[in-house]
C-alpha cells in the first residue's frame, strides 16, 4: 500500500526554501535565512492552518511593510502557472493566496 501524504506536508523545508528563494530573486533584500530561521524551527510539529499562519507571519515579518510593495514583490515571485492538471512532481509548486 502507498503511503499517504499529509495535506501540511505541502509546506515542508523544500517548498517554503523555494518560495523564499523566489522572493529574494524578485527582491534581493528580502532575508532569505531570517525567514527561514523564523519558519523552519516550529514547522514539525504544526497542523496545515498552524504553518500558513507560520509562514504569513514570516513573510510579514521580512516583507516591506508597505501592502502594495509587499504583495507586488509577492505576485512576481509566484512560479510560473502549470501547463498541465496532473500535480505529480509539482508540491514545491503549492502556492497558498
């Protein structure tokens, strides 16, 4: 029998490491290993709404604080949209808005 992934594993070390990645790319004075830091060291032992509510935090936290500056640097660092409906292959893609 397979094993079956739990639904807050979508945000796991690889998938948050590549958001921040592609925040920092879009806007290079955003503190990758601050966010990380911040992100990484509770995230075992938290439940799904537990970790996007961890994750917010840490973006809100290394983000500007200006909104539209904040959610501009955020849209241009979303991957690039998936040319097919299978998802096999595509979990660091997950993007919560």
């Amino acid at each position: 029998m397979a094993e079956q992934t739990q639904l807050r594993e979508v945000f796991n070390l690889r998938n948050i490491t590549a958001q921040g990645q592609r925040i920092q790319m879009v806007w290079p004075a955003f503190n990758l290993e601050g966010f990380l830091e911040q992100v990484l060291r509770p995230l075992p032992g938290l439940n799904f709404g537990e970790r996007i509510h961890l994750i917010c935090q840490g973006l809100r936290s290394y983000l500007p604080p200006d909104y539209p500056q904040a959610l501009a640097i955020l849209l241009q660092a979303l991957p690039p949209e998936l040319e097919t409906e299978d998802l096999t292959g595509q979990e660091d893609k997950f993007i919560h808005l």
